[in-house]
C-alpha cells in the first residue's frame, strides 16, 4: 500500500545474544516496514527470533545492529517503548481487577481518569463480545474471553501500532477459527495499524494485507507477500483458489510443500 | 457474508464452552456440620472412655469435667487469657509490620538481600529456649520479653513468604506494564503488592498460629499472670482438670484468631479466592 504513510519501520534489523563462540545470531539484516492501517503478519518457523523481534518493536530490547524509525523518527528502541501497543501470547489480565478495570488500564497509566476511562471502554464491551461480564474478575472467564478481553486492552491504550504476539496460540482451533474471524471484522473499523506474529499460516493470510515469511535462525526476510485478497474476509475465504494458491507460495518458502509436510 | 453497514455492530463470536457460571459452594450446614460432627465423636469416646475404664481425673480428665472447670473458673481464665491475647496481638503486629518492611527492603536492593538474607535464616536457628531467658534478664517480668518472643516467632515467615510474593509476579506482566508506559515505582505498587498479597496472607496464617505458642512460651520463663504461667502454675498442683481447661481456652484463643486473618484474607483479596474456585471448576 504505498499510499499510505509508513509507520513503522525496521532496516537491516540485528540481535546478538552472548559473545564469541556462544554467541547466538537471533535476527539479521532483517527489513520490515507497516504502513498506516495496514495489517502485517510476520510467520516463520519456530527459533527464527520472531520473539526477539516483537521485544525490540516494543522498546523491551534494544538491537545490535540496525535502525528503527516509528512515523518518521529514527532511534533506538528504548523511543518505542510505551508508544507501540503489545499484546503478549498469554492474557495476562490481573485477577485482582475486574474485567473493565483491566481493559482501562492503558487509559489509566496515560492519565485518563477512571470514570472516563471506563465509560470510553464499555462502549466498545458489545464488539469485544464482553457485555454483561464488566464486573467479572478473569478467573471466571473462558480463553476466548480473556483474549479479547487483552485485546480490548491493547485497543484501548490507544497505540496506532499494535504488535500482536499469536495471539490466539493458547486456544483449541475451533475458537481460534471464530476468533480470526471476529478479529478481522473488528478491525475494519477504525483500522488500527497491526503487526501480528503467528505460525499459523492461514490466520496470517486471513487477516492480513501483507505477510512477511522469516527463514530459520538467524532471523531474515525471505518473502514479502502482499496478499491482495477483497475484504471484508470471511472465512470460506480460506477454501478458496486464490488462498490456496497463496498459501501453497508460503508454505513452499517455509520450507515445505504441501506433500511433505507432516 | 454480507458487508457489514454498522461498523458498531458486534461481529458474530466464536461459539465457546460457557463461562464457569455461579460459585457452587457449601452452604452454612456443610460447612459447618462436618467439623462438629467429628468433635462430638472424638469428645463423646473420649467421655465414655475415662466413665468405663474409670480414669483418674489426676491422670486424665474427661471433657464434661473440663468443661464445668471452664465455667467454674470463668474470671480466672478471662483474666489471664486477656493477658495473653495482648502479649499475642501486640507481638503478632510487631513481627509482621517489621517482616514486611524488611521483606519489601531486601526485595528493593540485591545488595541488602545478599547481605541480610543468611543472617535471617541463621536467626532461625538460635532457639527461643536460649534466648527467651536473657530476655527476662534484660526486661524483667514485664510483657516486653513475651512481646518480643512472639515477634520473633511470627517474624521470619513473613519475610520468607513476602519477598517470595514479591517475587512471584510474573515477569512477562511486567514487561506488558511498561510498554503500556507504566513506571517502575507504580509497576510495584499496581503489579508487585497485588499479586504478592496471597503469599503474605499464607505467612500471616502460619504466624498467628506460631505466635499463639510464643506468647505461651514466653510466660513460661518468667512471668506472674497469663494462660501459659497458669498452665505451669496448674501443672505444679497436679490440677489437671484446670490445666485441661487452661488448654482449651488457649486453643479456642487460637484457633479464632487464625480463622480471623483467613476472614481478613478473604476481604482483602477476595479474587485470590473467586480465581481458585473458578479454576477447579474448570478442570
């Protein structure tokens, strides 16, 4: 979409873990870009440093080599932190705090006060699918409901970027197939700017505009796809020509063709 | 699928295993009967058995003679009961308020704990028995020794299961805080305390119960009133059945004051509670 003004950028992107002989090359000239309201997906095998990339686009690491540039500006990492939303693999929703008073809490550290924090979250509590649970504490809640409950979270911090970290890894794959789906309609309006990590080749291609294929360690950009698949999605999507033979060019630069892999 | 007009308008949502619904949780006569139920027993045998085997009182008192002895020495108890719930209570606030400030401290500095953390286990192994005495040689037969043998007791699991507390939280969550902006000072006021509290509350439980046996303790090596000095005092008489009674008393003491901090447990961080219902339920 190079209509659109990019805002995150990522060029020749490195990370070193240790020195000399144990030093591990986690990522390396690794390239990345999001456009304003765009939605990215980053896949690849699993130990190709796609979690040390997510630290480092949400200021928790600084790189060992490479630039970052969010909306224009160059510089470390440490300028992102507390400006890219980060949406980590599990909920990690407090149990002492109800439902609602999780979901405030970006608003709340940005200094919004409660009664307007909560009133700007409840609005969105029907969309999110969590009406009639505000008041609820996450122990009473189901996986799904966590989830978009921390996702609502991450909205509502009000981040123009969002890093999502698989989000919905830890669900069985029915939920999972109904939370893609649900996920894909909720950001249609307002478009947030999303950077999704995942394994799951179909959630990446269902989701997003653009999906990047990363190679074994060390981390690097092997594709870049611009899906180019009519929206709004649903999920007979997934079964027809154009995704198959998409998703058959991703998983061919994985690693695998569809007759070997098990 | 048709577009959708009203970008408002919930999406449809994954069908999902509902929710845990509503608590299921004994009622006041489950919970209740069953501990009652079992006391009468265990009292009733032991009754029938002191009647039928005809035991001497000297040796072994039956409950219904304990009991009368509770009555019969209701202001002698009261009394000295009063003296020893003081030296409790005053001790127990002492130990906790000084555990959790030295458990908050060494969380703070690496520095601190590194240095004060052997000297705090080695304080465990000092035994009251040889401290106790010195301190009614330093205080007299004040309630200041008394006072101190309970902070003692009470102190060290405090500290252990606070600074274990505080470090318990997940570090994940921290790192989660700070990208959503959050200072340190206000990650340990909004993230640490919170999911340290159910660690404090386990060590506060095991405190109260040890610092009820301090507090008698320290009267046993000098003191001129209280349950423990009355037990010593009765145990020299040979009253066995008042010393039965003086035990009682002390238990019931006891056992009310630990189910009063599970009582403030469940005020304070009720979600510690609803999160570990819910969980069972689930599995």
């Amino acid at each position: 979409m190079p209509d659109r003004p990019i805002r995150l950028r990522a060029s020749g992107l490195g990370k070193r873990f240790g020195a000399g002989d144990r030093a591990v090359q986690a990522l390396d000239g690794l390239d990345l870009e999001v456009a304003e309201g765009e939605f990215v997906s980053v896949i690849g095998p699993s130990g190709c440093g796609k979690s040390t990339l997510f630290n480092i686009l949400a200021g928790l690491e600084e790189p060992t080599a490479g630039a970052l540039e969010l909306d224009g500006a160059r510089g470390g990492a440490s300028g992102l932190l507390g400006r890219v939303g980060y949406m980590p693999q599990r909920d990690l929703l407090m149990p002492w705090r109800t439902i609602l008073d999780n979901t405030i809490l970006g608003l709340e550290v940005a200094g919004v006060g409660r009664p307007e924090a909560r009133r700007q979250a409840l609005e969105l509590f029907p969309a999110f699918g969590l009406a009639g649970f505000e008041r609820r504490r996450p122990g009473e809640l189901s996986g799904g409901m966590r989830q978009r409950a921390a996702l609502l979270r991450t909205f509502l911090a009000g981040r123009e970027v969002i890093l999502l970290d698989e989000p919905f890894g830890a669900l069985d794959s029915l939920t999972r197939a109904g939370m893609q789906q649900w996920l894909v309609q909720v950001w249609e309006e307002p478009r947030k700017t999303i950077l999704l990590i995942t394994h799951d080749v179909d959630e990446a291609l269902f989701l997003s505009d653009r999906v990047y294929v990363l190679s074994p360690r060390p981390g690097r950009v092997v594709l870049s796809l611009d899906v180019d698949l009519p929206r709004p999605r649903a999920y007979e999507l997934t079964t027809s020509e154009p995704f198959v033979e998409r998703k058959q060019l991703l998983l061919e630069r994985l690693g695998m063709t569809l007759g070997e892999a098990s | 699928m048709p577009a959708r007009t009203d970008p408002r308008a919930a999406p449809p949502l994954p069908e999902e295993p509902p929710a845990p619904s509503d608590r299921r949780r004994p009622g006041l006569a489950g919970r209740v009967l069953p501990p009652l139920a079992f006391s009468l027993l265990v009292l009733g045998a032991w009754q029938i058995y002191t009647e039928l085997a005809d035991i001497s009182p000297l040796l072994l008192p039956s409950p219904w003679q304990v009991a009368q002895s509770v009555v019969d020495n209701a202001s002698l108890f009261a009394r000295n009961a009063l003296v020893t719930l003081q030296e409790i209570l005053i001790g127990f606030a002492l130990g906790s308020a000084a555990g959790i400030a030295l458990a908050v401290l060494l969380t703070y500095s690496r520095l601190a704990e590194r240095a004060v953390y052997p000297w705090l286990v080695a304080s465990q192994m000092v035994p009251i028995v040889a401290v106790a005495p010195i301190l009614v040689v330093w205080f007299g037969f004040t309630i200041v020794p008394k006072v101190i043998v309970v902070a003692l007791v009470c102190f060290f699991p405090i500290v252990v299961n606070t600074i274990d507390g505080l470090k318990a939280v997940d570090p994940e969550m921290v790192r989660l805080m700070r990208t959503l902006g959050m200072s340190r000072p206000r990650i340990m006021r909004s993230v640490r305390v919170p999911s340290a509290l159910p660690y404090l509350f386990s060590g506060l439980k095991v405190a109260m119960a040890l610092s009820v046996i301090g507090a008698v303790f320290g009267e046993w090596v000098g003191a001129s009133e209280g349950l423990g000095y009355l037990m010593l005092a009765l145990n020299n008489q040979l009253a066995t059945v008042d010393l039965f009674a003086a035990v009682l008393v002390l238990s019931v003491i006891g056992i009310v004051l630990f189910f009063l901090v599970g009582l403030v447990e469940r005020l304070v961080i009720p979600w510690h509670h609803e999160s570990r219902r819910a969980l069972q339920q689930q599995q």
